[in-house]
C-alpha cells in the first residue's frame, strides 16, 4: 500500500443524545471525563489524549445496541465492582436507565450501563487480552 494512502489516525466516534445539559454533567461528574462544550447542541468528552467521541443533540436519537458500546477499562476487578456501586447508588441522580451485574466474559470481568440517551458503556478490567493490544498497538499486524 502506498503511504499516501495509508489511514492517518482513528481520532473519534459519534453519540446521539437527547440533551446536551443532562448529558454533559453524566459526562463530566458521573463518567470523570473532560468535556468540551463546543456548539449549541454538541460537545467533545474524552478520557485519554488521541481520542475523543463527539456527543450532537438530536431529539430523536436512537437506541444504541449494546454490542455498539464504549469500553472503559480500570485498573482492577475491585474497582470494576466499586464503579458498579456507584452507578446503582446514583441512578436515579444520572439518570442511568440500565445496568447489568457485572461478571465474566469475552474474558474480562465487566458490566455494562446504559446512560438516560440509551448509549451503552462497558467497565472492564481485563489483565489477559489488553496488554497484548498495547504490545502491538504500534505495529502492523496480519490476520
């Protein structure tokens, strides 16, 4: 492949939410991410420098599949199971509509929540799979 058409970087995805306010303090105070509140009905949430989700205002948005989420990995599978007692403490504050149990699966232990705009997020801790990730993050691997 020629380097002029090598793909630069995978810099963001994309969320529809149902209000800009409501969702941005889930954002800021519930998920500790950095918010930039750019445009009337949009704004920018990341965690890590690289990478970040654009969340635009849309009335009608639609239900995300769960399969569809945003993982968020921790540091350990205590605190996977404190982020789980959190989120059941203030439901009703975030307006978190779901939240699964957390176990095992796909190998890590995780749980899922979906926020009040029926976006689904995954907390996970997983010690096997990512470190190998990280290993070949920087070069380029073949199926």
């Amino acid at each position: 492949m020629s380097d002029d058409l090598r793909p630069g970087v995978l810099s963001h995805g994309t969320l529809e939410i149902k209000n800009i306010q409501e969702s941005i303090r889930f954002y800021r105070d519930f998920l500790l991410m950095r918010v930039i509140h750019h445009l009337p009905k949009a704004c920018i949430i990341w965690l890590q420098e690289g990478w970040y989700i654009v969340c635009v205002e849309n009335a009608n948005a639609r239900e995300m599949p769960v399969l569809n989420h945003f993982g968020i990995n921790v540091d350990s599978r205590e605190a996977v199971d404190r982020w789980h007692e959190r989120a059941v403490r203030e439901r009703e504050q975030y307006g978190i509509a779901n939240i699964t149990s957390p176990k095992v699966a796909h190998g890590s232990y995780q749980f899922y929540l979906k926020d009040r705009d029926n976006n689904w997020w995954e907390f996970q801790y997983d010690d096997s799979i990512f470190p190998k990730i990280r290993a070949v993050a920087g070069g380029e691997t073949k199926a």
